[in-house]
C-alpha cells in the first residue's frame, strides 16, 4: 500500500489566493517545505504539494485535498500564516480524520506554546526539520507513531542534505496552467528569467533586536554554512536542470564571512559561471571589506541587499543594529563605485522614535538615493527582543496574525503618528529630479550592456534558426 504526503504552502495572509506570480511573495519557493521534500524523498517517500497561492479558494483545496487523499500533511508556519494554517488543518481533519497532521515552521519554533493551542495538531516539529520529519514518517507509516507530540528537529550537515527540490513548487503550479519560463518570479531587471533563489547558509551571528533571539531559536546561535564546493555543484545542477541565467542568495548576511565569500568568488569564476546575482550584506561589512566588494563585483555581483534600517544613530543603537549613519552613506557610495545597485531596507515607527528621528531616515534615502526602496512600518515579531518591549510597555496595535506582515500597511505599535509615517515613507520615496535622470541614465546604460550582438541577431532570426 502506497504512503503518500503532502506538504502545503499556506501562504496567502498577503495576496490571498490566485495570487501566483505576483512578485516576491508570490513568485518564490518556501525552501523549507522544499528541503523537507527532498530530504524525505531521499528516504523513499513520495510526496507532493498543495500551493494555496494557486488555487482559487477554500473550495479548491477541499477538493484537491480529497483528490489527493494524504496519510499525512505537512503545514509549514511563520506567524502571519497562522490563519490560513489554521484552516488547512481544520479542513485536513475534516476531510479525512486519519490523515496525521504534521506542523513545523518559524512560529512553532519561537511560539511555541502559542503552536501547542492549535488544534487539530498531531505532532509539532521545531527547528529543522531535514533529519527529524522523515524519521517521523517512518514511524507513521510504520504503525508506531511517537507519543509525544513536540519532536525537536536534529540539526542537518548542510553539505549532508540533498539539493532543494524546486521542481516540487514547479509540477504543482504547472498542475493549475502556470506558463512558467522560470523557476522563480525575477523581481529586478539585473537578474532575467530563468531565476531562482538559493541559500548558501542558516544564521546570523549578528545582535539586531527586531530579529534576535527568534532566528537563534531555528538555527542555533552560529552561523552554518554549506561548503563553496557544494553550492557550486548545485549552481551547476541548476544550470543543467532549469538553464538559469541569474539568482539570488536568500541567506541573512552572505558577506558577513569573508573567507568564505572570497573562496566562493574564486571557484565561481574559475568554473566559468558568469551569472548575475544578488545578496545580503551589512553598511558596516561594505565599508569594511572594500576589496571583497570589488571582487564580488567582478564575479558577477549586481546588487545588495543592506539593511540601513534608519538615518538616525540613536535609533540605530536603540534596535542593535551595530551600523552608524555614516557607515550607511559611506557603504552605499562603495556601491556606486563598484556599479552595484542598492535594495534598501528601511523601517519607520519604532518605538521611541520621534519625528525628527523619522526624518533622518527620509534625508538619509535622499542621500543614498538607492535603486530600489523596500521601507516597512516597524513590525513587532514573536521571538525577538523587541517584541517582548512592545508586549512590556503596552504599545502593540496588532489584533490579527494577518498584520505582521512587514508592508508599511496599516498601524502596528502605539504612540506613533501613522498619517504621519504615511507621507514620511512616500517621501522617502520621492527623487531628486537630478537622482532621477542618474537613475534613469544609469539602468539605460545597464540594459545596453545586456543587449550584445548575439541577441540582436538570435532577436531578429538570424541566427539559432
């Protein structure tokens, strides 16, 4: 008799369902459920996928839910899924009572006695779950399910596990008529289609208090790292399988490790992979460590991630982000030198902050004058230090699990002005008329680069037919 699983996908708390494709949140993988695929396929098992991205609503699942009739599910869980994850449980139960009920996640782990209150819940995993989830499959389908119902995950050799398996997400959204020319939605014009996202390492070993201590609680409080050799053999494995042509490191601070990144760059260059890429880093690791941003440019580096979070030092103190106002405007000149384009990321509305505080960070954008804006309403998450000041000193406006996504959408916290940080965020937004025509001359110069011979002449039929 078969044994079949079927992980979900329950996020929908931003863009609800029929939502696929509609950039970041909508377009990339969870590498969570992914690895989980790969580690328990590796293992025997056969196991599939239910997206609610790609479906039309509750309905649909049901109905996709009898048709596919798991033993069990696997729900995975960050706090703003909560909802969803809820009624997919309900629904499961409901359908099929038998069915095991496996949930696992960011919000288990660092809200855990929150998790425990779910109902129609079989087992909770906590941390990862490579190791520990298929361990626990056998046992199900072995007729010999543990008592207990918390399991906590056994860390993963990250050089140990297998490869994520993207064709998991793939063969579901091609199953509802999604015309796919790429694994992974692009969101920026430096990295064209085919795309897709990758993760070099678990970690932080930084202190920010907006993020501290929750990801210790999933990773351990090091930084893990798979091996140079083994994320090159998988950028080759992409290659060969999806034909990629750019990609993205989803690790919280890639550069954060300098022998690392300057060993990557390296063996990336002499295995003759040109591809564009983006990553995370810091203003403080910018300024510091000029000479691996040169040569991470060299490799194919096109654009940073970097957390500039504020244009005020007292607030930079105050959410223990170890950067200084000047390191940021410092780090994003670097940038510029080097051609590498800037996401920002910005928050406005901590706690404490005042309006001038707030204004500081709409000078500093001004200053910067980054490529692309990602500002956010500060957003107290379960797990770390600052939520536990928000919850101490009675300033939370959160009501639903639903509000803590991170858009700059609705109040989060009190004492703050939120029509105000309305037009302050817009008008961080807002260009000099002299940055806008840099700007713009400057992606112009950036496309023309890409358009070589070769692609006019494939463009135009005249070669490749």
């Amino acid at each position: 008799m078969s044994f079949k699983i079927t992980l979900i996908y329950p996020g929908i708390a931003g863009l609800g369902f029929d939502s696929l494709k509609q950039g970041m949140e909508a377009g990339w993988i969870s590498h969570g459920l992914a690895s989980l695929s790969s580690a328990a396929k590796a293992q025997g098992f056969d196991v599939d996928l239910i997206d609610l991205r790609a479906l039309s609503g509750w309905d649909h699942f049901r109905q996709v839910l009898v048709e596919r009739d798991p033993d069990v599910i696997g729900v995975t869980m960050m706090s703003v899924d909560y909802n969803p994850a809820c009624q997919v449980l309900a629904i499961a139960k409901e359908v099929k009572p038998g069915v095991f009920t496996i949930i696992g996640g960011p919000h288990v782990t660092i809200a855990l006695e929150d998790a425990l209150r779910i109902p129609h819940v079989d087992y909770l995993v906590t941390g990862e779950g490579e190791v520990t989830f298929p361990r626990l499959l056998h046992l199900i389908a072995g007729d010999d399910p543990p008592s207990q119902r918390v399991l906590r995950g056994e860390t993963p050799d990250l050089d140990g596990i297998p490869f994520t398996d993207r064709d998991l997400f793939l063969d579901e959204w091609r199953k509802w008529g999604y015309d796919l020319d790429s694994p992974e939605v692009p969101f920026v014009e430096e990295l064209p289609p085919p795309f897709v996202t990758i993760i070099a390492g678990r970690g932080c070993m930084y202190n920010c208090a907006f993020c501290k201590p929750g990801e210790d609680y999933l990773f351990g409080k090091r930084t893990r790292r798979r091996s140079v050799g083994n994320v090159i053999a998988e950028l080759h494995a992409l290659v060969e399988r999806y034909q990629i042509a750019s990609f993205m490191f989803h690790d919280d601070c890639l550069t954060e490790d300098r022998e690392w990144v300057m060993a990557f760059t390296d063996q990336y260059m002499a295995a003759g992979l040109t591809m564009p890429f983006f990553c995370q880093s810091r203003a403080d690791i910018i300024v510091k460590h000029g000479d691996m941003v040169a040569r991470m440019a060299q490799a194919g580096l096109r654009g940073y991630f970097v957390g500039f979070e504020s244009g005020n030092d007292r607030v930079l103190k105050f959410i223990r982000k170890g950067t200084t106002v000047e390191q940021n405007r410092q780090a994003a000149a670097i940038c510029r030198k080097y051609g590498i384009s800037i996401w920002a990321n910005y928050m406005m509305g901590l706690p404490t902050e005042t309006r001038e505080e707030v204004l500081d960070t709409v000078r500093l954008m001004k200053a910067i004058d980054p490529d692309y804006y990602s500002p956010a309403f500060f957003t107290p998450h379960p797990g770390t230090d600052l939520y536990d000041y928000v919850v101490e000193h009675d300033l939370s406006r959160i009501t639903d699990y639903d509000s803590y996504r991170r858009n700059p959408t609705e109040p989060k916290i009190k004492g703050q002005d939120y029509e105000f940080l309305q037009w302050a965020m817009a008008e961080s937004q807002r260009r000099r008329p002299v940055n806008a025509l840099k700007r713009w001359a400057s992606h112009w110069w950036q496309r023309a680069r890409r358009v070589t011979p070769a692609k006019v002449m494939r463009k135009l039929g005249l070669v490749g037919a």
